[in-house]
C-alpha cells in the first residue's frame, strides 16, 4: 500500500499547479453553491421568487440585446428581440483589432476652397467638433 500512496504522490507533483488552483477553486465553488441552496430552502418562496424572477428578466434582456443567447434558446430570443432595444451594428468603415490600415492617417490638408488667412496673421483656432 505504501508504494500506491508514493506513486499517487508522484503523480500529484506532475499536475500543474494551475490545474490544481483550478480544481481548488471548483470545490470552494461548490461548497458556495450547497450552502446558497440551504439558504434559499429556509427563505420566504415569495422573496425567492421575485429575486429568481429578476435575475432571469435582466439575464434574458442581455441575450436579447447583445444577442449572444445559448443556440438553442434562439428561437424563442428570435421571437421576443423585434420588441426590444438591441446593440448597434458595428460600424463597416471601423478597422478591426490588429488591422494595419486602421493606422491613425495624416491630417486634412486645407482645401484650395477654403479662405486662406492673410500672411502675416495667425490662422483660426480650429473649430471643434461636436459630437
């Protein structure tokens, strides 16, 4: 028996050590979990309810807005999201992550049209943009 217990050893001290925080972490988790249950089993059904039932509402209006719902809860999201607010569109000129060509560009040259200062005199401030 004393050679099962070294070799089990052995094999612990070649696991990760990110694993084992992993696996750590999963217990304290589900200690959590059973202890929340064991409170919610002595709670007020009517309190249990209304809390459940906003929880849900604020987890369904994110699927719906963000629209990244479990695929097989796209139907009934599918149904519901034409009465609710949902995220823009991306923008088709935006550059993505890490492209190159979304490099800042040089500034705007003034155009001929434009009414150029009188030499000697400072240009305008530059007019800010409103957003």
């Amino acid at each position: 028996m004393l050679v099962l217990a070294v070799s089990a050893l052995e094999k612990l001290r070649q696991v990760p050590l990110k694993n084992l925080a992993i696996l750590g972490l999963v217990i304290v988790v589900l200690i959590g979990v059973i202890f929340l249950i064991k409170q919610v089993a002595g709670m007020n059904r009517l309190i249990f309810i209304i809390v459940g039932g906003t929880i849900l509402v604020v987890l369904l209006m994110a699927w719906v807005y963000q629209r990244n719902e479990p695929k097989f809860l796209s139907p009934l999201v599918d149904k519901i999201a034409p009465f609710f607010p949902s995220a823009p569109k991306p923008l088709s000129g935006r550059p993505e992550a890490g492209d190159p060509s979304g490099a800042k560009k040089p500034a705007e040259q003034p155009s001929k049209d434009q009414p150029q200062p009188p030499k000697g005199q400072p240009p305008p401030p530059p007019r800010s943009k409103v957003y």
